[in-house]
C-alpha cells in the first residue's frame, strides 16, 4: 500500500504543530467531497451503548474539534466520529504555543483549553452531514469563564440531541480549572441526574440519545470504583477511558516532556488500559466502555479490547503514523480474532481483563 504520509511527514514536522494541524484538516475537509461509505469485515460489527459500529475504530474527540472535515475523516476507514469539545460560546483557548510534539516519545502535550467556534457553528456542520450512514459522537465541554458548568452541558444536549448519535459530557479536561472537580462523587451525581433528567424531558416521543462520560486517567483506582457504582446506579450508557494524562512518566525523554498540559499517545497506553481492565472489573462487563490513549498498532488496539473495551479512539497515532493506521489496526484485529479462534470482536472483549489488572 502506497504511503503519501510517510513522505509528505517529515515536511508536516516542519511546521508548527497547530498550523500542521490545521492544514490536514482543510484536506480532510476538502476530501469531504469524495465521500464514499466503508464497507467493514462483519466480524468487526460491534455495540457499544446501543450503537451499532460497523468495526470499533473512532477517532477522537479534539481531532476535529469543530466538525468540519467528517466526511473525509470517515472515508479513512472510521467505525465512527467524535467531534469536540464544543462549548455553548465561542472559544479562543489558551495562550500559544500549546499544542507539543514529543517525538521521541511518539507522544503529544496540549493545553489547548477548549477552543472551538461555539455550538451554533458546530450544529451546522453536523447538520450538513446528518443525510450520510456515518456514527457521530459530540463531545461538550464547558465556557472557561461559564458561571454554571452544569449549565452549558444541558444546553449542549438541548442542542446536539436531535443530530447526535451519541453525547459525551467531557469532565476529564486538564485545560479549563475546576472541570475535573466533576469527576467527584456529590458532583457526579448531581450532573448525572440533570442531564438524564433534561434527556427525558426533551425525549419524550423521540429517540434517547447515548450518554457517555469521559473520564480521566489520573484517577484513583477508589475513585474510579465509585463513578461506576453511580455510574451503574443512574444508567449511564457509556464511558470513554481515558481523557489525556497530567502524569509524567519518568522515562520521558523527549525535550518538551516538562510542557503543561495533557498528555496523550504511547505514554500513557499502560495506564489507560489498566485503567479501562478495572472499569470492565469494577462493572461486571456491564458498563460499555470505549479505551482510548496510546494505541499506535494493531496489536495494542487488541489489548485494550481484550482487556474490556467494546470501541477504540485514536488521535496522536494519526499524528505520528498517519491514515494508513486504521486498515492496519483492522487488518491486525481480524488476525488476532483468527489466532484466538474468536468469531466476532465482540466475543474478545474482556476476555483476557486479569491479565492487565497487575
């Protein structure tokens, strides 16, 4: 297979991260135009959350934030879509530079603090896509300066609901102070019950739209236990594990390793998959969970299913090895299901959870 991204990658390091960024989305968003529908091996069919996924593969949220590019994204071989975070307003973010390559570490810091073009300009790029076969996700987040958090996550599911496949209340971000006090159990619970509460409300004769938590990876393993329990208890439909990591590893070597912010790719693949193992634990199998942080091959994909999640995410592998990643990882997890004499990805799940819970 011709690889255009091997080439063209050691020009893209050039630049400066943002600005790289920004210049594959306008492709992406230019290939928009040469959409075509994937068709997946049926083995890789999976649910997670009462969504059906063509293979397990997603890209995540931050990668197109503000949902321009998702047709083209979608043509790279997705099962399906985040975009986000978005926020009810507008939001520049914080100070550049903030987004670091590390690339000895294949790995990336950001303290890009939620910038967006607010909820309005998101809904219509959503909406311009709603006629195509595609599983989008919107990730919401909350206004830096925001009075209420509370608040602009409900608006967020006021106006997502109707154009999402599935919502995810993003209370691991490391970038705006004070979200990840959500995580804490007398908060969670009240949010729980509010979004729930305005679901219904705005469900009552239509569809039940999917509500996901993204959690954080620095979590304490009680901690963790205790969002389950609530978790569980309040029938919350799903989880992302996990959001990028404030830890900082001691075999980082890379000269940006000490940048504020979160860290997300290789670095951190150990813990969120420990972390994803002891949610499968902690739920009995009862609670989908989507395992996202450091997956970079195939066979890390297979891991982080077998240790319990029913879906992936990937982002700063994209980064680093390019599109052609996504056929890689779902080529790598049709073989392992052949070695392991597994029908259906769905039968992996979690069936090798002990092995990662040392």
């Amino acid at each position: 297979m011709f690889d255009l991204y091997s080439i063209v990658r050691p020009i893209i390091f050039l630049i400066e991260p943002e600005i790289a960024h920004k210049l594959i989305l306008k492709y992406l968003k230019f290939i928009n135009v040469f959409y075509k529908h994937n068709n997946d091996d049926p083995r890789l069919k999976t649910n997670v959350g009462n969504i059906n996924l063509s293979n397990p593969i997603g890209v995540a949220a931050g990668f197109d934030k503000n949902g321009e590019a998702i047709l083209g994204i979608n043509s790279l071989g997705f099962g399906f879509i985040e975009i986000g975070s978005t926020t009810p307003k507008k939001q520049i973010g914080n100070p550049r530079p903030r987004l670091f390559r590390l690339i000895g570490d294949q790995a990336i810091i950001n303290r890009l603090g939620f910038n967006n073009i607010g909820h309005k300009l998101v809904l219509k790029n959503v909406k311009a896509v709603r006629g195509k076969p595609i599983i989008l996700g919107v990730n919401l987040g909350a206004n830096k300066n925001s009075k209420n958090f509370l608040e602009d996550y409900l608006e967020g599911l006021r106006t997502f609901n109707d154009f999402a496949d599935y919502i995810v209340i993003n209370i691991s971000s490391p970038n705006t102070p004070g979200i990840r006090d959500l995580q804490g159990k007398d908060n969670l619970k009240q949010l729980i019950d509010r979004v729930l509460a305005e679901r219904k409300k705005i469900n009552q004769n239509g569809k039940i739209v999917p509500i996901i938590l993204k959690l954080s990876p620095d979590l304490m393993n009680s901690d963790l236990k205790k969002i389950i329990e609530i978790s569980l208890q309040k029938n919350v439909d799903a989880l992302i594990i996990s959001n990028t990591s404030l830890a900082r590893s001691a075999h980082l070597s890379d000269k940006e390793k000490n940048q504020s912010g979160g860290l997300s790719g290789a670095p951190i693949f150990s813990i969120s998959t420990k972390m994803v193992a002891l949610a499968y634990k902690y739920s009995s199998g009862k609670l989908p969970i989507i395992g996202v942080g450091g997956i970079c091959s195939g066979h890390d994909a297979y891991e982080k299913i077998c240790a319990g999640a029913s879906a992936l995410q990937i982002y700063t592998s994209l980064v680093y090895k390019g599109p052609k990643l996504i056929k890689v990882i779902k080529k790598q997890l049709l073989l392992n299901l052949e070695k392991d004499n597994i029908k259906n990805i769905k039968d992996a799940v979690g069936c090798k959870n002990s092995k990662y819970l040392d």
